[in-house]
C-alpha cells in the first residue's frame, strides 16, 4: 500500500548514502496549461523511496508525496496552475543530507490544428494491425537487445511491417474512402517470441511505441501526416493488463498492482454479467480479477496510484502524439467504476475526442450497458463511454445471409439488429464491423461468396453507427490456406514486404477481381462521405417479407433507401407498401451503378443484391 510522507523532512545527520540513481520517470515529460491541473511523477530507481523530494518552480505545488512496498519507487504529485509557464523543473531529491536534482521538462502545448478532433458515424474507419500491414523499413525488423525477431517463415509470429509501412500507403487508405484509421496497439512489447505479441496487446512499457514498429516520433510524424491527409487516428490502449515483460513486473511498486494469479486464475471472459442483478461475487470476481491469459498480469485499478497512472499515461499520448480517439481493449474486464473515471477525466479534459470500448457480450442489454446513460439498467452505473463495438450488430449480420429467410433468420436478423436500439443511449455512436482481427474474415465467413460479400458491404456503410472496415476487405482477402484461426485473419497485405512478387497497393499488382472489389469499395466510401442520410440520417424500417429487408435513413433534404434481397431471384418492391416514403420521391437513383429505378411504381430488386437508392 501506499504511504503518504511528511512534506517536511528534518535530517539529523548524514551518513555516505548514495546519489540518488533515477533509471525512470514517468511520464517523461508534461506540458504547461494543460486542461488537468494534477501531475503525478513516477520515480524508480534503486532505493529511491527513502528520499524526499521537493521543488521550487513558479505555479507549482509538490502537494504530496508516496513511498510503496518496493523502496526503489518515489510517487510524486504535483499541482500545476495555469500560471505555471513552460520550463525546466527542478525536483530536488534529499536523503540523509544527500540531496541530488534532476531537471524535468514542463513543454510549450503543441497547438498543431487538427489534434484531438474525435469521430462519429460520419467517419469510416479502416482497422489494421502495423505488424500486418506493410514493412516500410526492413531495418527495423529485428532490433539487438528486443527478445523477439521478424520471423517471415512463421505466420504466427511477428512479420516486421511498421510505422513507415503505413506512411507510406495513405493514399491507398485514402482513397477507399477512409476517413480514420484504427490501429491495434504500438506499444512496446518486448515478449518473449514464443508467445508472439505482434498483436500489441502485451505491453512492457505504456510510455514508448516499439522500436520494431518505430520511434514515438515516427508514430507522431504518422499522425501529423494522417492529419494532412484529411483522416483521423485512434489509438488502441489496454487498461486491463499488461504483458509479463513488463518491467514494473521485475520490482512491482505494491503487493496490490496486479491480481494474484494463484487466487483468481484465468477470467472467465463474460462480460455479459456487469449489470446482472443476480450474479455471484465469485463469478464477478473472477471476470475482473483473473488474467486474461497467464502471460498477462491483470492490473488492479482499484489501487489509486496505478489508476492515476494509466489515466494520465493516457493523456500524455492523447498530447503528445494528437490521437483523435481510442478504442480501448477489453473493456469489460477491468472494474468499471475505474473505467468510468477514465473515460470521464479523459473527456473532459478532451471534450472533441471520442472513446470506443471494446465490449464483446452477448445480447443487446449487455452491449448498451456499456454505453454512457444507458436507459436499459437502473443500477445507478453510468459508464462514461461515448462508443461502444456493436458486436450485436456483428454477430447477427455476418452470419443473417448464411441462413434461409424466416420469422427470426436471414435479413430478419438485420431487422432485428436495429430493432432493439432503444436500450442504446446514443446507438449512431456504435462501432459497427463485419469482422475484426479476433475474428474470421467475412468473406471467409460467408462462404466466399462475392454476392454476400457485396451484399453486406453496402449494408455495413448505410447502416446506422461507425463503420469499421477490417484491412484487406477492400480486396475481399480469405484465409488463403492458412487455416481458421490468426494466421489466417491476420495476414500480411501482398506488396507490402520487400521482395513480394506483386503488389496490392498498385492497380497493376492486383489481380482484375481485385481491381473490381477495391473500386467497388472505393466508389462507395467516397459515395458515403457525400452522403448526410448514411452518415446521419435517422433509421425508419419495415418488417423484413419473402426474404427482402428494406429501411430507409433519412435526413433534411437527403433520403436513402436500402433494399436487400437475400433471395437469389429478383424480387418485386411494392411501392404502395413503402408509401410513407416514397410518395416524396419518384425516383431513385443506385449509388453504386448509378442505375435509375423508378419508385412510384412497384419495381424489381435483383437477387443476392444490396440496392442503395439514392431518393429524388
Ligand atoms: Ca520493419
């Protein structure tokens, strides 16, 4: 536990004690006038938690200091006003008569345009992993002193693309009509390459990107360079635990940072049960104390130190490097009252930004039970969190054309999926997906089936919330061979790796379907971007007949109408059915082979097809 010091410290006399050894402080530097007044500076450094620290810097106050079960930590905490002006801090620290001083750096804000601007359903969000995507700088690959190298020969295990490999493709992001881009973490997981932390989910230091992926200012220079481009970055953070490499790991600051693994185990991974009324104190304990895999430590965020330095690491990164929003791993597995300091703290320091947190449960009320003042549970809980994944939306969507038409099956399943939005706060402010990177690839999933595959991409961007499109989708990529499971969703984009013998990222390296897959998602995107009812436009459906789901989104001046045939023949639209719209418009116009159908009559819908009319 931690241990509040005197702020006066009187020594009686001096003995040889060493100077004191500071080996890190995090964070490593701050700003002035940032929008939270309250600094905490973590000092580690062999037997730094006998010493006593103090500082004489205009407009800022030590207010407290913490020494912990290990004595090589100092916990520091700082009130900065307003008026602290940008400059060198001297932080004195003294023990036995030995004082020693270490400078710490308060930073002029960055006032770039264009940090920190959020998202929102006007956004199209392409998710990729950097490990996957392209590998920019070979050099970088494997790093002496890094406890995993690139091994190509192995899908499984780390690929070396990086930082400079997504530099150097935004024009190809761009122009499928992305507007953000989702990268899954780049902080540095220095693991062992048996467990294979590519992925990022394995943090062993939140304060530095991986030097496999780059420098944090290479990651910073990306972000710049996505701003210029006219796109958004959200960050990928884990709250929920860190990676046994970690180095807090080799010296933890208290008995209390991370669960005991022989007590709570594995979690049971079921998120589904917060906002149970009736659930046992075991099985609660159990998803928020056990580790999400015995490689790694659960933290405890109900230990306030650690709370209040994940809080601010997050908004170092959110400052220093200009994210415009995160999307926050594993969600439901820390304790939710820390989950909701965060993202309170984190708004309202930053109120343009926006958060999205990965809530995968099962069912509608267990989804929007994550989402801020959700009006389905009345247990007091409000989660803070602006955006939740919309795995209902997921789940339902990628398997309704693998199933015949009925009462609850087929297109049914899409009614159903905007059916029940109600029990959302905000549900325009759901991140909806046909697949992820824990998931199999959706064309995989239907079967590879193009007509599906189509089918479900015009769906996924004009229905209500934020459209993720998992890398590679854009060129309707398989499993090709490699099996069910990551290896076979997460491989590396072809022509991304010096030596490929073709290239996806130019028009003569992919192949003609290719080519007709990439300008279908293309043309829609940049068709999505224009549109204000796809992007904005409130839902207004009919109950799906004889296999054909039809609902409109409208907004001011704008409206669309989505009809989606699961059959494989074509399929009469009665007009007179859908009256309460179209008796406004008499024709429509199909966004994606700008084909005119006429609505004031009935019409034929072609099977196995999504139309998109755009009304007039
Ligand atoms: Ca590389």
């Amino acid at each position: 536990m931690k241990k509040l010091l005197s702020l006066v410290l009187i020594s009686f006399f001096t003995v040889t004690a060493a100077t004191a050894q500071v080996d890190r402080i995090d964070p490593p530097f701050w700003w002035a006038e940032m929008p939270v007044q309250e600094l905490q500076i973590q000092l580690y450094g062999d037997e730094l938690g006998l010493y006593r620290a103090s500082i004489d810097y205009p407009g800022v106050i030590l207010k407290s200091q913490y020494a912990v079960d290990s004595e090589n930590y100092l916990f520091l905490y700082f009130d900065i006003s307003p008026k602290a002006k940008p400059g060198t801090m001297k932080i004195t620290l003294t023990h036995h008569g030995k004082a020693r001083t270490i400078d710490y750096e308060l930073k002029q804000r960055d006032s770039r345009v264009g940090k920190n601007q959020g998202f929102d359903s006007s956004d199209l969000v392409y998710l990729m992993m950097p490990d996957r995507f392209a590998n920019g700088n070979p050099d970088n690959d494997t790093i002496e002193g890094m406890l995993e190298a690139a091994n190509r020969q192995d899908p499984t295990k780390r690929q070396g693309g990086d930082i400079q490999g997504v530099m150097d493709h935004l024009d190809y992001i761009k122009d499928l009509g992305m507007t953000a881009i989702w990268f899954t973490p780049i902080f540095e997981n220095d693991m062992y390459p048996e467990y294979g932390a590519y992925h990022g989910y394995a943090a062993t230091d939140l304060y530095k990107v991986d030097r496999r992926f780059g420098s944090n200012e290479e990651y910073k220079a990306l972000i710049d360079a996505v701003h210029d481009k006219g796109m958004t970055v959200i960050m990928d953070m884990i709250h929920n635990h860190i990676g046994d490499q970690h180095w807090w790991m080799k010296d933890l600051p208290t008995k209390d940072w991370v669960h005991d693994f022989e007590t709570y185990g594995q979690t049971n991974y079921r998120g589904v049960i917060a906002g149970d009324p009736y659930i046992s104190k075991a099985d609660k304990d159990r998803l928020l104390k056990g580790w999400f895999v015995k490689e790694m430590p659960d933290l405890n965020q109900h230990n306030e130190l650690l709370a209040d330095y994940l809080i601010q690491n997050t908004i170092w990164w959110i400052e220093y490097s200009g994210i415009d929003g995160i999307r926050m791993d594993t969600y439901v597995f820390p304790y939710e009252d820390y989950m909701a300091r965060w993202a309170k703290e984190v708004l309202e320091a930053y109120p343009e930004f926006n958060i999205v947190g990965e809530s995968w449960v099962e069912g509608v009320i267990a989804e929007a039970y994550w989402q801020y003042d959700e009006p389905g549970v009345d247990d007091g809980y409000n989660s803070h969190l602006p955006s939740v994944t919309d795995f209902q939306f997921a789940l339902s969507t990628r398997d309704a054309l693998n199933e015949n038409f009925g009462w609850n099956t087929g297109v049914t399943k899409l009614f159903y999926v905007f059916n029940q939005d109600a029990a959302y706060a905000d549900p325009m402010l759901n991140v909806i997906f046909l697949d992820n990177h824990d998931m199999s690839r959706i064309f995989e999933h239907v079967g590879k089936d193009e007509a599906k595959f189509r089918m479900l991409y015009k769906f996924l961007l004009t229905a209500r919330g934020i459209p993720v499109v998992y890398y590679g989708t854009e060129l309707m990529m398989g499993h090709e061979n490699r099996g069910g499971d990551d290896e076979g969703w997460r491989q590396t984009m072809p022509g991304g790796w010096p030596g490929d013998s073709r290239s996806v990222f130019s028009r003569n390296g992919r192949t003609d379907k290719e080519n007709e897959i990439y300008d279908f998602a293309s043309k829609l995107g940049k068709w999505r971007q224009t549109s204000d009812a796809a992007r904005f436009g409130t839902t207004l459906h009919f109950l799906p007949e004889d296999g054909v789901y039809v609902f409109f989104r409208i907004h001011d001046n704008q409206t669309i109408m989505v009809i989606m045939n699961q059959n494989d023949d074509a399929k009469t639209i009665n007009a007179h059915r859908y009256r309460e719209v179209l008796e406004s418009f008499t024709s429509g116009t199909e966004v994606e082979t700008d084909k005119k159908f006429n609505v004031g009559s009935d019409f034929q819908a072609p099977g196995k097809t999504t139309l998109v009319l755009e009304l007039d």
